[in-house]
C-alpha cells in the first residue's frame, strides 16, 4: 500500500519569510531545479525511512510520517516553486518504495503537493505580521491550514486514488483515511515547526524576558536524558511505568518554552518525539502493544498534545509581551506628548503674541527673582524700561497693524542688542519693553540704555503699502540695583529721545512689582 507526499504554499511576500524564502523567491532556474531535487530527496528519504520502520505496524499507523514536515516547510517558505520537487518525492516513495502502480501513485503525488499548498495558503493568510508563531491566531491558523487542512486533502484525496485503482475496498476507506489524516498530522508536529524555526523561515517569537541560567540548561538536559531512559526500558521494568505518566514531560518542555524560548523548546520536543518513536519501534518503552492499542499512535498523541501546549503558550506569551511593550511605547508617547503640551503651554503663558518675547507675567517673576538673588549675594542688577515715543500717533496715521510691525522690531532691535548680555527681555504691555540686567552696574546699563536709544532712532520701519519709511524714538530709564520706571518718565519729561539714569536704595511703593503687574 501507499503512502503520500505533502504540498507547497503560496507565499505572499517572501521578504516576510526570511533567508530561506528570499533566497527561492529570488533564485533562477538552475537554482529553483536544484532546490525541488533537494526537496524530492528529503521528501524520498524520509518516505523510504518511515516505509522500512513502520512496516510492522501496518500503513498508516505512524503518527509521524516525516515526509508531511519536509512538504509544509516546503510550501511555507517556498510556495508553488517546490511543488515539484514534492511530486517528484510523493511519486518516487509511493511507486518504487511502497509498490503502488504508476498512475496511482502519480495521483497521490498530486494530492500530496496540493495539500501542503492548500494548507500553506490557508496558514499565510491567517498568519498576524509579527509571525506564524507568535500570537494564537498564527498558531490557529498553522493548525487548521499546514496541519488539518494539508492532512485532510492528502489522506482524503490518496484514499481516493487507491479506491479508484481498485487496491483498496470502499468500506475501508474511512479507516485508511483517518489513520493517513493522523499519520501526515503527526508528521508536520514532529518537525515542521522546528525545522521553520531553525531555517529562520519564521520570526522567532521574543524571548521570555527572563535570562536562563544553569537550572534552566538542567532542566532541558534532565528532560532529555529522562526520555532516554523511559523509551530505553525493556518491556519488564517499562510496565512499572504508566503510559498515562509519560505525558508529564510536557511540564518541563513547558518550562523549557517559559524560560528560554520555543526554538529550545521545539527543539527539546522534538529530541523527545525521535527518542519515543526509536524506542517504541524497538519494543520499548511504556507504549508495549499489551497495554497500548497502537503504540506508535499513543507516541503520536503524546506529540501532538505537547506541540499544541508549546505553540499556544507561546503565542500567549507573545501577545501578552507585544501588548506590554505596546503600553509602555503608548505611555511613553502620552507622558512625551503630555510633557510637550505642558512645555507649550508654559511657553504661551509665558510669551508675548504679538512680539515673542517674555510677557509682563514671565518678566516680573523672573525680575522678582532676580531682583532676590541680587539682594542675598550683594550683585548688581539694573533694569531698563523702554516707552516708544509719539507711539499712539503711529497708531492713529498708519494703523494698528502698522503699529504691531513696529512693535516687533523693537522686539528683535533689543534681542540683537542684547546678544552676548545675561538679561530679560520683556514686554510690560502697550508699547513699553523691560530689561533686567543681572550682574550689570548703572553705567553698564546706562552704556546699552544709549546703545539702544540710538539703535532705534536710526531704524527705518517699514510698513505695509507704506512708501516713506517711518522713524521712531524711545525714552529709556535705567534704574541700578531695584526694579522701577520713575526716570523713564524723568526722560519723557525732559525732551523724550533720552536716557536717564536714577539710582535707588528701596523700592518706591509705585514700582514694587505687585504694582507693575497691575
């Protein structure tokens, strides 16, 4: 009787598949004949090696039949490209190793690549774009397309072929179908995964988060060595072992996939599922054919129940740790956006609209503090109070946008100013600024006072459909070591376009800042 082969996928983007996959998607005609003989050897090979050692079991009783994992990594990574390299396969183990007729055999070829492609289709398009393995729908949709899907059309359509050859009687069918169904499933468990693992086909689901350690390496070597030795027992000393117990080895393979990864994992698995087929082809073991129905199913089961724990832990813990990663980045974003909103807001509370410097707010808090590290260190501090001259007549002749416009040159005239100063520059409203001067004397401040006084009267403001440029003058008051604004208006009242100098030892009751912020 025969056996079959496994079918290719279709790929939807090969850049998300990995080396393996770009390197098919991207190889010529030599290369793509080279790689179908490669897979028509494996998939021949691995055939041959399971006809030989499950013979005395029957057909269709061995949970893994190899050649299904060749073909879904096959279709997986390489899509409809390795179709023929799996007929080719399914076609050399069915007609020359398994003796079935040529025509027969070539349709169990067919069926044995276009299952593995059905499946492979079906588990892309399910597949989430972090990896197959990394969230339960990848993993559902691995199961229900490479795993179900593929060993429903190979058995389903092979079982077919032989009726229709007349090898097999109908009222069989049924049996060889389903032992065909759990024969290719079982072979897809035992290796598939861990073959697109290794080959980097798949992204490799995150780390645990947790470094492993040497009890972690003992863990997986214990593990190991212990499936060893339960499938090495003889049949005598294998009955004090209970079938049922065996299953508990998914508790380490568990801990292997929680401390170290699903690759390691996987990987422990399969160690595990080879010892347990060598050892119970081989009359050992505890799944001995007096306690066991079909040995080799009880090792399937064992397979299949540890994988499926395996991948959906897995893919929990990828989801669980792609959604914490996700709320951190989102808090980080929140707390940025958060921080900068604040920074903005603090800013236009800060700012003047119209000019964008300090407003009268920001400028006395920052004279006020000023003013007391003045006062606690004995430094000098001089503070300059400008007032635009015949500013309102501006208003009125060439309008209030005239009058902003120069405002905001007289803003960036005592920036550039102030270049090379540490100072304050602010805006008390209307057309008065403010500088502070930390650390300057009166006859620094006096010195720039004039500086900016002649700065200004120079200044040609141009304005808008304006054809004659206006001139503007200011009147300066500077005051040494204490905020005021009492020689601004001494300035004004001796001819405007001047600077006068006073020197205070307190602060008059009309120009403490509680009043300035009137």
């Amino acid at each position: 009787m025969l056996k079959h082969a496994e079918p290719v996928q279709g790929a939807p983007a090969a850049e998300r598949r990995g080396a393996a996959a770009r390197f098919i998607a991207g190889a010529g005609a030599w290369g793509l004949v080279g790689a179908n003989l490669l897979v028509a050897a494996l998939y021949a090979g691995l055939g041959a090696a399971a006809g030989v050692f499950f013979a005395r079991f029957g057909l269709f009783p061995s949970p893994i039949w190899l050649p299904a994992a060749v073909a879904t990594v096959a279709c997986l990574v390489g899509g409809f490209r390795l179709v023929p390299g799996l007929f080719l396969g399914a076609l050399a183990v069915n007609h020359l190793l398994l003796s079935a007729p040529l025509a027969t055999a070539a349709l169990i070829g067919v069926t044995n690549s276009l299952g593995p492609l059905a499946g492979a289709v079906l588990t892309r398009a399910l597949r989430p774009p972090t990896g197959l393995f990394t969230r339960l729908r990848g993993v559902f949709g691995f199961l229900a397309g490479s795993v179900v899907l593929h060993a429903a059309i190979t058995s389903g359509g092979g079982t077919l072929a032989l009726v229709f050859a007349g090898g097999l009687p109908p009222d069989a069918a049924y049996a060889v179908a389903t032992g065909w169904l759990l024969s290719d499933a079982g072979g897809v468990f035992f290796a598939a995964p861990a073959l697109m693992l290794w080959l980097g086909a798949e992204r490799t689901p995150a780390s645990p988060g947790t470094v492993a350690g040497p009890a972690d390496g003992l863990v997986l070597a214990a593990t190991a060595a212990l499936a060893a030795l339960v499938f090495a027992l003889p049949p005598a000393e294998a009955r004090l072992v209970q079938p049922e117990a065996v299953f508990l080895l998914t508790i380490p393979i568990t801990w292997v996939t929680l401390r170290i990864s699903l690759r390691a994992a996987y990987t422990l698995l399969t160690l595990v599922s080879v010892v347990a087929t060598i050892g119970t082809l081989a009359g050992l073991g505890p799944f001995q054919p007096e306690v066991v129905a079909n040995p080799l199913r009880a090792v399937g089961m064992m397979i299949v129940l540890m994988a499926t724990n395996a991948l959906a832990l897995m893919a929990l813990l990828s989801e669980r740790r792609e959604a914490e990663a996700w709320l951190a980045g989102s808090n980080t974003r929140l707390v940025a956006e958060v921080a900068a909103r604040t920074a903005e807001l603090c800013h236009r509370a800060e700012t003047d609209d119209l000019t964008g410097i300090g407003n009268r707010g920001h400028f006395l808090r920052r004279l006020d503090a000023a003013f007391a590290e003045a006062r606690r260190d004995g430094a000098a501090l001089a503070l300059l109070v400008l007032d635009l001259d015949h500013f309102r007549p501006l208003n009125d002749t060439r309008g209030h946008a005239a009058g902003d416009a120069a405002l905001c040159d007289v803003a960036r005239i005592c920036t550039a100013q102030l270049e090379g100063w540490s100072a304050i520059l602010g805006r008390l409203g209307g057309e008065v600024f403010a500088i502070a001067l930390p650390g300057a004397g009166p006859t620094e401040a006096a010195a720039l006072a004039e500086g900016l006084r002649a700065a200004i009267a120079r200044h040609s403001f141009r304005f808008e459909n304006d054809q004659v440029p206006a001139r503007l003058t200011v009147s300066l008051g500077v005051t040494a070591l204490l905020p005021g604004d009492a020689a601004v208006f001494l300035a004004k009242a001796r001819g405007r376009n001047r600077v006068e100098l006073r020197l205070v030892s307190g602060v008059p009751q009309e120009m403490r800042a509680s009043n300035l912020s009137r």
